[in-house]
C-alpha cells in the first residue's frame, strides 16, 4: 500500500475531489474542509494533517485532521483494515496528538483499538451521529412568524445562541471564538431566522460546494421549543438553498435526540450514513 502525505492541500484535494464529490453527502465534511484549506490553509492556525493511502493505483483511505479538531477518515474499503493500520502507525511515527477520531463506526472502532495499541492510551465513545441529505422539501404546514436573513444588528443574538447550541451539542462553551462565526456567518449571508415577531429559531448554511451545502447551527431557546420553528426556518432555508442551485442539502443530527431527527426526516431529509466519534485520553503525547 502506498501512503502519502500532504504539505500542499491543492495536491491533496487534487489527488481525492474526484471521490469525495462521487458521494458527496457521505464525505461532505471532509470536502468542505478541504475547500476551505485550498483558500488558507493554515484556517484553523495549524499545519493540518492530510494523507491518502492506495493499493494498486486506487484510493483505500483518505484522512483530514486540522489541529486540534477531530481525525477524520473516510474508508472506501471498509474491508481494508490494513489501511486503517497504516495511517495509525504513521500518525504514531508523525507525532501526531489524535483527540478524536470521526468515521463510520466500523471504521472508528478499528483505529480506536490500532491507535490504543501503539500509544498505550485509553478512549471513550463520544456522539453518535446521523448524516441526512434533502433534494425535495417536502410539504408541511408553517407555524406563524417569518423567515428572514440575519443582519448584523442580530450579531449578540447570533454570537449567544451559537455558544448555546454549541454547549448543548458538544457541552463546552467557546464563546469568543463563536462570536466571529457568527460575524463571519452573518457578513456572508450564511445565518437566517424564524421570528415571531422576534427571533425565535436560528440556522444557517457552512461549507458550501458546487452542487450542495450542509445545514448547522440549528437552534431554538428552550422557551420557544415544540412550536414547529426550528422545522419552519429548517425547512425554508433548504427551499433556498435548492431555489439558489444547489441539487442537495446535508446536515448531521444527534442520533440521541430523536425530535430532530424526526423534525428533519419530515422536511425531507433521508438517512446517508451513521458516524460516531472516539475520544481518546492518556496517551504518551
């Protein structure tokens, strides 16, 4: 097998577009992030982590981690353990830290058990997760309220419930840094609201390609739950998304919280893959 590693994410996106846009919706997140690091690849202020591994001229294994977020890895034989071999040992060999590792759960239990071995370290199981992908809205009643783009005047609103959706989902609080999501998101027409007649539920479109973007940042205050918003503002900005172009929309969900994977499914989204994340502790590094 032939591994390869990258210094230059145009070479690595190069070398894996072609099968990250064959099923999109599944590799989305990596191919986002890839965009993304095509512009600045030093986004998230470290040299990120980029590799292939081949047999026989045909990609195995491709693997994205930007420092200090998640491994991810995307098999395109889940029957190839020794790939998933490789990279761990040559992670290992790098001195690469691994917090976290986000694949299928085949996939993420296998490097857990190869990445334990060679470090001596210990892991947990973290969130489990669904990938949804939507082509057609389907048709459902509204709630009353409006759906309207997020201006700059809504930036504290933005900024506070980003951090609570945040908390909620990952259960830490990076209010600072999510304050200029929500500018960043805001300034390009990224974040939108369902008011009634104030802001009652927020989302917005991340990681944009050619033919699809993802939908993240859902959230709705406690107070305002189970009125049908979260699903109005979900539902209408994926309507856009379609009417602006683009073939698909995808998203993730918590597969505990079975309301938004209902909400969702509703709307029109149907199930692509489920993923779970490895938290990895005490290891030598």
């Amino acid at each position: 097998m032939e591994y390869i590693e990258y210094q230059d994410p145009k070479a690595f996106l190069s070398a894996t577009q072609f099968v990250l846009e064959e099923n999109e919706a599944l590799h989305g997140l990596m191919f986002g992030i890839s965009l993304r690091l095509v512009e600045n690849p030093f986004h998230d202020g470290t040299q990120p982590y980029l590799a292939t591994i081949a047999s026989r001229r045909k990609l195995e294994l491709i693997a994205l981690m930007t420092p200090p977020y998640k491994l991810q890895i995307a098999s395109l034989n889940n029957k190839s353990t020794q790939a998933i071999d490789l990279l761990a040992s040559e992670l290992h060999k790098g001195d690469w830290h691994v917090p976290t590792v986000i694949a299928v759960e085949e996939i993420a239990k296998h490097f857990e058990s190869e990445w334990n071995r060679l470090t001596g370290g210990q892991s947990e199981y973290g969130m489990r997760q669904r990938i949804y992908e939507l082509r057609v809205v389907e048709h459902h009643d509204y709630p009353s309220g409006s759906f309207r783009q997020a201006t700059m005047d809504d930036l504290n609103c933005a900024a506070m419930w980003e951090n609570s959706f945040h908390v909620e989902c990952f259960g830490s609080s990076i209010a600072e840094e999510l304050s200029e999501v929500a500018r960043s998101m805001i300034e390009n027409g990224y974040l939108y609201f369902w008011e009634d007649p104030l802001p009652v539920s927020m989302a917005g479109f991340t990681r944009p390609t050619k033919r699809g973007v993802s939908i993240s940042y859902v959230y709705t205050p406690p107070k305002f739950r189970k009125k049908g918003y979260a699903s109005a503002v979900v539902a209408s900005l994926s309507k856009l998304a379609l009417e602006n172009g683009k073939e698909f929309c995808t998203l993730y969900t918590d597969l505990s919280n079975l309301i938004s994977n209902n909400i969702y499914q509703r709307i029109g989204y149907g199930a692509v893959a489920d993923v779970m994340d490895v938290n990895f502790t005490n290891t030598e590094f």
